[in-house]
C-alpha cells in the first residue's frame, strides 16, 4: 500500500510539473474561457435549423417568428413564381398555405404546420374560456397486472367514480374534475407560452393520476440521459490524456526501466499511477451530485464502477499503444467504445429493457427518484468490474520493458499479452477464467455490433448481427488456445481438447450467469435473445465444445497462420447451429 | 516544390503504415451509426406524427362509455383497433388478459368539458408508445370539440411531413460526420509534430535540405488531404443510405478550409508546449473555445453545412469567403512565426 502512494505521490509530482508557472496560467485563462463561453453561448439558446426553410409570407398574414424560417414577404403572385422556382419552400398567403410535392417543400410544410400549431393554440388561449379552449382533458392511470386471474377491480371503481361524479353534479356548478383539471391547462400553457422549441425534460412521460391535455401534451426526449451523462462521464474522459501520457513519457525517457528495477510490483506501479485519477473522479462525482442534490452515496455505488470501467479501458489503451498517433485513434476508440456500451443503452430508458445493462441507467433512475432492486444493480454494474479485472491482470503480466517498448503488429501485441496473462503452471483454471473474463468485452462488441448493424435493412442486420456475435465468440474462446499452440506450449492434441472443453465451459458458464441476472431484470428484447442464444443447458454445452475444438484441432493441425480459417470454419459451424435453433433452418 | 511532396508522402505514408487510418474510419463509421440510431429509434419519439405514421405500431383501443362519439372515428382513421366494451368490468378483464392495450373512459354527457381517464399499462416503455399513437387522434377530437364550443381553428388543413428528423440528420449528423475529420486533423498534426520534437527527430529533419516552414506546410496538408478523403467517402455512404448533400463541392470545401483552419491552430499549439500531453489537453480546450465561439457567427460552421447541404436558395460561396479571412490571417501569423516559436523554450 505504501509503495503505491509513493507512486501516487510521484505521479501528482509529474502532472504538476507539467503546468507550472507560465504555462499554469495560460492553461488556466484557456480553461476559463472555455468555461465563459460555454456560459454565453448557453444563454443565446440553442438553435441548430437557424433559416433552414426559406418561406415567403403576404404582408397580412403577420411575422413568422421562428429562427427555422428565413422570412420573406412576398405579394401572392411573386410568392407562387418563386414557389415554382424553388427559391423559397412555402408560400404562406393569409388562412392559406401553399407548398411543392417534393421533400424539402414537404419538411418546410410539416415545420410550418407545427409553429402555426402553436400561434393558434396561443391565439384561443387568449381570446376564448379556458373550459372552451381546451375542452378535453385526460387523466392518466396505469395500472399493474394482477398476480391472479381475477381483475383488482381498479378500472371499475375509477369508472363508478367517473359516473357518479358526472351524475350527481347538478348541471349549474362545475364537475370538481374540471375544477382540478384547469389549473393543471393553467399551468401546462403557462410553459407552453414560455418554451422554446426544446422541451422540457422530464424522465417519465406521464406519471400516474397526470392530467395531460392532448394539444399541450410534450413527449419525452432522453435529454436527462445525454445532460447526466456529460456532466459525469465528460470530466473522467478528460483525465485519460493524462492518465495515457503518463505511461508514454516513462517510455521516452526510459524512467521505466528504473521504475522496475527497484522492489515495487507492477501492480502497484498501475495502481498508483490510476489512483490519483480515481481520486480525481471520485471527488467529480460527490461535487456534481451535490450541485445536483443527488443521492452522494448512491452515487459513488454507481459510478465507482464506472470510474474504473473508463480508467481499465484506457489502460489497454496505455500498453498497446506504439505511437503518437496510435495514442490519440486508441483513445478515440477507446471513447466511442464506452460513449456506446454507456450512454446508448442509457438512452433508451424507459422506452426499452436494454437500457438497464449501461449504469448510467441506474443513475437515471435515481434522479427519477425511483427505486432498483440488487439484480438491477449487480447487471449494469458486474461487467464493469470484470473488465476492471482483466485489464489489470492482464496489464499486471505484460508490465515489462520488453513487451511496452517493443513495436510489432497490433494482433501480435494482443497475442502477446494473452499469452502473458495465462499462468504456465495452471494452464487449465487461466483459460477457464480468461473465458469467463472476457465474456463483458465480447458482449461489448456484439453491443456495437447492433450499432452498426443498425444502418443496414432488417434482414440483413440480423444475419450480419448473427455473423458478428459468432465470429467474436470463438474467437474470444480460442484466442487462448491458440496463442499456447504458437508458442508451443501444448502439443498433443488430447491438451487441445481438454483445454478447448475448458474455455467452452468457462464461456458458457458465465455467459448462463450473465443470462441468468438478464432474464430476472430484463423481459423482452430481440436483441438480447438472439445475442444470447437460447435457453437449454447441457446441449449449448456440448455446443460450444464441439465449436471450439474445431477451431483449435485446425489450427493445431495446420499452424496459426491459418487461424482466421479456422475461426471462419468453427464460424460458419455455429452460425448453423444458431440458424437451426432459432428454427430458420428446419 | 518535389521536395515538398516527397514531405507529404511521408507524412501520409507515416499514417497508412501504422493502420491508424482504418482506425479512424471504424471510429466514424461508429459515430455515424450511433447517431442514426438515434435518429431514428428516439427522434421519432419526439414526434408523435411520425411516430403513426413510420412506424407500424398496432394499439387495441378499449372504450367504455359513450362509444358513438367522434373519437372512435378518429382512432380508425389513425389505424388503431378500437374495441367497443359495454360495461367497465369486462374491459377491465380484456385489458389485464392482455386484449386491448389501453383503455379510454370516455363520459356519456358531450357538454361543457370533457374529462377523460385513459388506462395504460405499468410497464413504461409501452406505456410511451401507445400515448404518443393516441396524441395524434385526441388533438383530433380536441379541435373537433372546440369547433363543437364555436372556436374556429385555422390551418387544420396544413399537413406536410413532419420534419424532426430531417432537420436532426441535416443540422446536427450531417455537420458532425462532416467536421469530425477536421477536429481529427488537428489531433493528427499535434501529434506529427510534437512526436518529431520529443523523439528529437525534427533536429535531424531540419539540417536537410528543406525548410522549417516546408516541413509543417507538408504536415498540414497531408491532414488536410485525409480531411479530403474522409469527407467525401462520408458523402458516398450517406449516398448510400439515401441521404443525399446538395452543393457537394462547396460542402467539401468548407470542410477542408475548416481542416486547414483547426491544422494551424494545432501546430501552433503543438510549437508552444512542444509535447504531446500539454498541447492535446489544450487543443482540446480549445476547440470547445472555438466552438462556442463559431455559434455566434451567422451563419456558423454547423448551419452553414447545414444549409448547403439542403440546398438553401439562399446559401452559397458568397458565405464561404467570410470564412476565408481568419484562415488566411491564420496561415500567414503561422508561417511568420514558426521559426521563432521552435527556437523559443517551450511554455514552463
């Protein structure tokens, strides 16, 4: 413990050097004046479709305010030559609208249409009686299904409740519904007359006994989501130039070499290195949700995890990288890869299951003020630990001088560092737990998988989906395998088999496990079923087996040169299989 | 003049060797991908006419109440199942075995205001589909109401395409596909040029032949030409996806004069601190400073991509020679400079 504080200590004692004196200062102006402008900016609103549509206007049919429309006024005749033109998109004569059959004369009616919308409502609010402005006004109900048969009854009261109410009114005095239901139009048009264009956000859409009116009704945008996010995640991205450097600079100056000489292990080298920057976060996360008036404790269990998912994830990024340039696309990668396994999902909830494997999720939900069971919990936030766990054992075992100076092939490093973290002695329970370890990164990828996929037509992308998730399974299951096979340290092919059946043991396992904790938090998602395969035991077992020793007798047999055809074969064997399955191939 | 191009093959070479390049492009194709899933898996939430319309959505309706009003009407011709209940007992029983999936308690009196409970199921996510199906048909039957008060709505008629997602794919995806490879350039030549000052190469580079100046001027433009590439390669894909960019030459233009913009500010910053950890952290604070400030400049970078991209009338080159001064005052302070930025002791 204590060494890792004095690399802590020596690690602040860096970073300080970095800026002092002059260069303190105008780092320092620099990062003001970010934070001013960024103050300014915000305070001019925010509109990206500034004069996107150009719309000619008679002089009667007063101002189209809207910084969408670049506004033109035009007597009718010029406004239908230019209309035909396509110097302007819509003609906006009096009561009258006219506009073009193609797209972007149709956008700029369907943009016109929806500022008229609310002139209107604006216009009838103020000339007319609120009960005769907005006639109809709904309340919300949700209601749960019943564990039994039997219906609660619930729907029935709230309809007696509604007659009765209606019915023993007398016709002079007003129904208390609308009594209490006017204030709500009150308030509701009082934001409407305020807004600006972006609404307002609200993480439910409409919570139970909510009286919504349909003309004033807002949907929800996931703006909390991407607003919680940035507030939390943004800072900790900042850290990683740091973080990452501070690892390149001890190889320039060859200061490694002198660091591992001395009796410190390379765990405590890392650990020290990271925890300054853990530190750093943590204090981040108590002071936004202070600002924030969040729950600090519940906080730090969310994004603690979190913390050290970024931190691991930019330690891969710090031992594989060679260059310059390798540095800033790894840790482009490196951003994208996390922005997409957290703040995607996140993005979806409420509106799908999915979203509870990113914990930014749980941190929605606890601002939502609602509450999370521990399978909740423990999904979104194991995968964070175990990939915390992997980068730091395999950083651990790579941590020496010859495999971080060292330059070679990308494929040939990752080899490397494989073949490194397995321990030589206990050949069998290292590829067992490599299975198991590197179950979140292969479900990271499948996640971005889906992403990409998402651009291609439907049946397409579920059978590039398909594709994917396979081929990144066994090679998660063999990588192992065969970097034993190359280096020679297993030769018979009774070891392959052996091992082959131990990695399929530890992939299927854990992916059960992981299965398991889904099926208790999540109900429905395609995705997620067809990623995960379906539900039987032992014949998925015998499954995997039979796919990954094919893998590794091919590439026992005709060397690892031709291991990318041994991965396509075993592929194509389990892609089969999950075709079959799924019941697309009788 | 060969010099210089022998400089820029290097330069470029440099970046296809190490891969890096495919990286970048996986790293785009990433960020395209992400944001067009959110295009069209959330923005359509937040348009509830399009929502109908896009998207094949089957909701059973259940009514209980007054049954013959105008609402059921608007319901079918919003495509929705309406299923009529008698009494609130069975609908309650084919709303919990799963038969209809919301239900409407619609009162039996028409006068005056009419207050409506709907039932929709816990879960939230389904809950959010079926109302934003159901708000099209209310607002409706909210008009159809008002005119039954004597309030005559104007415009009802004005129907169009609901244009949320086509101004989020041209005002916000379109502009970041198409200046993320600038703000890469920048990250390249930082790194180009403070990798030569650490690794003390560019002393070796300096007693060749060729100038300080020619050495950068090299750097940059080789950035700039990925800029090039990037760029138009994110045109054909989006081609491909059917979104099409109007005024492509100009669009690609304005993304190399925004390049080489972000290029200069990069080596210049690069040539201060003179390493890699310092100069990206203040490139990157930078840029936010840049941004902000582009977005009070009419039109800014994004809207006027923007804006030629769509096709504005109204938009053209005239825009874009307003963005030619501060590149050239940029480029010419940057060349005058450069020598003595080098020879200066690094910011301490």
């Amino acid at each position: 413990m204590k060494s890792i504080l004095v690399i802590s200590k020596r690690e602040v004692t860096r970073l300080r050097s970095r800026f002092r004196g002059k260069s303190r200062i105008v780092v320092l102006a620099v990062v003001v004046l970010s934070v001013v402008i960024s103050y300014m900016v915000s305070q001019q609103g925010f509109v990206l479709s500034k004069d996107f549509y150009a719309v000619g206007v008679s002089p009667d049919s007063g101002v189209t305010a809207d910084e969408r429309f670049n506004v033109i006024t035009l007597d009718p005749v010029d406004g239908r030559m230019m209309l035909d033109e396509e110097s302007i998109d819509i003609y906006l004569g009096g009561d009258r609208t006219e506009y073009r059959s193609d797209q972007r004369s149709q956008y700029a009616a369907g943009a016109l249409r929806q500022y008229l919308e609310k002139r209107e409502l604006i216009r009838i609010a103020n000339e007319y009686d609120i009960d005769k402005a907005f006639p109809l006004r709904i309340e919300v109900n949700h209601l749960k299904a019943p564990e039994g048969d039997v219906g609660t009854g619930a729907l029935v009261s709230l309809w007696d409740v509604m007659e009765y109410a209606e019915t023993s009114t007398a016709p002079a005095t007003m129904p208390e519904a609308t009594v209490t239901s006017n204030t709500v139009v009150m308030q509701q048009l009082d934001k409407f007359r305020g807004d600006s264009r972006l609404p307002e956000f609200k993480a439910e859409f409409a919570s139970d006994k909510e009286i919504i009116i349909p003309s004033l009704m807002s949907p929800p945008i996931p703006l909390a989501q991407v607003i919680i996010a940035f507030c939390y995640v943004v800072p900790i991205f900042f850290v990683s130039i740091f973080f990452t450097s501070s690892f390149m600079e001890e190889k320039i100056n060859r200061k490694l070499n002198i660091l591992l000489s001395t009796p410190v292990t390379p765990f405590q080298i890392i650990m020290g290195k990271m925890l300054p920057y853990i530190v750093y976060s943590v204090i981040i996360t108590i002071v936004i949700t202070l600002l924030l008036k969040g729950n600090v404790l519940l906080a730090l269990a969310i994004f603690i995890p979190i913390t050290l998912f970024i931190l691991s994830i930019y330690l891969t990024v710090a031992l594989l990288y060679r260059t310059f340039k390798d540095q800033t696309f790894f840790s482009l990668l490196a951003v994208s890869v996390i922005t997409v396994y957290l703040i995607y999902p996140s993005m979806f909830s409420g509106v799908s299951d999915l979203s509870s494997i990113s914990p930014l999720n749980l941190a929605v939900q606890m601002y939502k003020g609602e509450t999370f069971g521990l399978a909740e919990y423990f999904l979104a936030t194991t995968p964070m630990y175990l990939v915390f766990s992997l980068s730091m054992l395999v950083g651990v075992r790579v941590f020496n001088e010859e495999y971080l100076m060292g330059f070679r092939p990308l494929y040939s490093k990752l080899g490397e560092a494989i073949y490194l973290a397995i321990d030589k002695n206990h050949l069998h329970l290292s590829v067992f737990f490599l299975s198991i370890l590197v179950i979140p990164v292969v479900f990271m990828v499948q996640l971005a998988s889906i992403v990409i996929a998402f651009n291609l037509p439907m049946p397409f992308a579920l059978l590039a989906l398909l594709v994917i998730a396979v081929i990144v399974e066994e090679v998660a299951k063999s990588a192992g395998i065969a970097v034993l096979l190359q280096k020679g340290v297993i030769k018979s092919l009774k070891d392959v088999l052996i091992l082959s059946f131990i990695a399929a043991l530890g992939f299927f396992l854990g992916e059960k496990l992981l299965l398991y904790i889904a099926m208790s938090v999540i109900s429905e998602s395609m995705f997620t079923a067809a990623i995960f395969g379906t539900g039987l035991l032992v014949f998925p077992l015998i499954a995997h087996f039979v796919f990954t020793s094919i893998v590794c007798l091919m590439t026992a047999r005709f060397g690892v040169k031709l291991y990318p055809v041994a991965i396509l074969t075993g592929s194509v064997v389990h892609a089969l299989y999950n075709l079959y399955v799924i019941g697309v191939i009788p | 003049m060969s010099r210089f191009f022998i400089m820029i093959k290097r330069e470029l070479k440099s970046l296809t060797k190490e891969k890096t390049i495919v990286l970048a492009i996986i790293i785009q194709l990433f960020l395209a991908s992400f944001s067009s899933v959110i295009v069209v898996g959330l923005m359509s939430f937040c348009d509830p006419a399009s929502i109908g319309q896009n998207t094949r959505i089957a909701v059973d309706v259940g009514i209980v109440g007054d049954t013959h009003s105008r609402l059921t009407g608007f319901l079918g011709e919003r495509n929705l199942r309406v299923t009529v209940f008698a009494d609130a007992a069975t609908a309650e029983k084919a709303f919990y075995y799963g038969h209809v999936d919301t239900v409407l308690l619609v009162p039996k009196s028409n006068t005056g205001v009419v207050n409506m409970k709907l039932i929709l199921p816990e879960l939230d996510s389904k809950a959010t589909v079926i109302l934003m199906v159901l708000q099209e048909p209310l607002k409706m039957y909210e008009t159809y109401l008002r005119e039954m008060n004597g309030i005559e709505v104007n415009y009802t008629n004005l129907q169009g395409k609901p244009p949320t997602t086509y101004e989020f794919l041209y005002s916000l995806i379109v502009p970041i596909l198409m200046l993320f490879p600038a703000l890469l350039a920048g990250s390249i030549v930082i790194d180009t040029v403070s990798e030569e000052i650490e690794n003390k190469t560019l002393d070796t580079l300096r007693s060749a032949p060729v100038s300080f100046n020619e050495i950068l001027a090299a750097k940059i433009f080789a950035a700039v030409v990925v800029v090039f590439v990037q760029c138009f390669t994110w045109t054909m894909l989006l081609r491909l996806n059917s979104v099409y960019i109007q005024n492509l030459g100009l669009v690609l233009l304005f993304c190399v004069m925004i390049g080489t913009f972000i290029s200069f500010g990069a080596a210049i910053i690069a040539l201060c601190f003179k390493d890699r950890e310092r100069s990206q952290f203040v490139y990157s604070i930078a840029l936010i400073i840049t941004t902000g400030l582009s977005y009070l400049l009419n039109p800014s970078p994004f809207n006027l991509i923007a804006r030629l991209a769509t096709g504005d009338h109204y938009t053209g080159i005239h825009h874009l020679t307003v963005y030619l001064i501060p590149l050239m005052l940029l480029g010419v302070i940057f060349f005058i400079w450069s020598e003595k930025l080098i020879s200066a002791k690094s910011i301490n």
